[in-house]
C-alpha cells in the first residue's frame, strides 16, 4: 500500500475492523517514513454480472441502475435508505447463489418484484407497472386483485 501523502510503499497496520455485514475490512495504517495515518478498505471482488436484457443485448450488472429503479417505486414511501439497500443485498445474494455469470432482466425483475411485495404493496405495484408495461387499466386492476 503506497501513503497517499509521501509515496513509500511501506507501512503498518495500526488497527483493523470488519464491517457488520462482514464484507469489508477497513484498516488503519501509518506510513513508515512519514508516519502520517491513512485508511484502507478491503473487500473481496466478485465477477461482474452480465444482464441479457429483452432484445438480447448484453450488459454489465449495474447496482446504481438496481437503486435508481428501486428509489422511484418507493418515492414518499416510508421506507428507508437502509432497507432498499438491504433489499438490493438480498437481490444480489440471489444472483450470487444462482451461480451464473449471465442473469435476465426478466429474472432480476422477478426477484425485485418478490421482494418488494413483502417490503411495500404500493412499491410494488408501482414496480410492476413499469416492469410488466401495462398497456392499460385493466391489466393494473388485475394486478391489484392478485394482489389482494
């Protein structure tokens, strides 16, 4: 690990701590030379996903997109920051435990919508209008109903 302040590649490590989740360390170091402090996080890297969207185009898994989507169906909502990023974690540990490198939209979008019908009724069929492109009321009131 080079200081960020004199360069030297040589420095130790003053303390270490896990994060809750226990994905990511973060550590505490002091240069050798210039013995000014600095911090460090270590977390593992994992393979990138490719989302094979409707018209088979392919692209590289995006949380931020995953966020975004999640944030408009749950706008003025009284659900926290917190918990979508909770909701997100569980979409992804799904996705990990599948074991493909390769994940439909349509799959990323069914793991959504089953976890925000627990999380939110309103998110979800806020979710499900844009997900399942209903063409018109009809096709929400059935959703309503089976939602019921």
């Amino acid at each position: 690990m080079r200081c960020p302040y004199c360069g030297n590649g040589e420095d130790r490590v003053v303390d270490s701590r896990e994060s809750r989740e226990g994905n990511v360390i973060r550590r505490r170091r002091e240069c050798t030379r210039c013995e000014r402090r600095f911090t460090s996080y270590e977390k593992i890297e994992s393979l990138p996903f490719q989302v094979v969207k409707r018209d088979e185009r392919r692209e590289p898994y995006d949380r931020e997109k995953l966020m975004r989507g999640l944030q408009v169906a749950t706008r003025k909502r009284p659900i926290s920051q917190d918990a979508l990023e909770a909701l997100a974690d569980s979409i992804e540990a799904a996705m990990h435990d599948s074991g493909a490198r390769e994940i439909s939209s349509q799959q990323i979008g069914a793991l959504v919508m089953a976890r925000l019908r627990e999380l939110d009724p309103v998110a979800y069929v806020r979710f499900a209008s844009v997900y399942r492109r209903f063409e018109d009321v009809d096709a929400f009131v059935k959703e309503l109903h089976r939602l019921k």
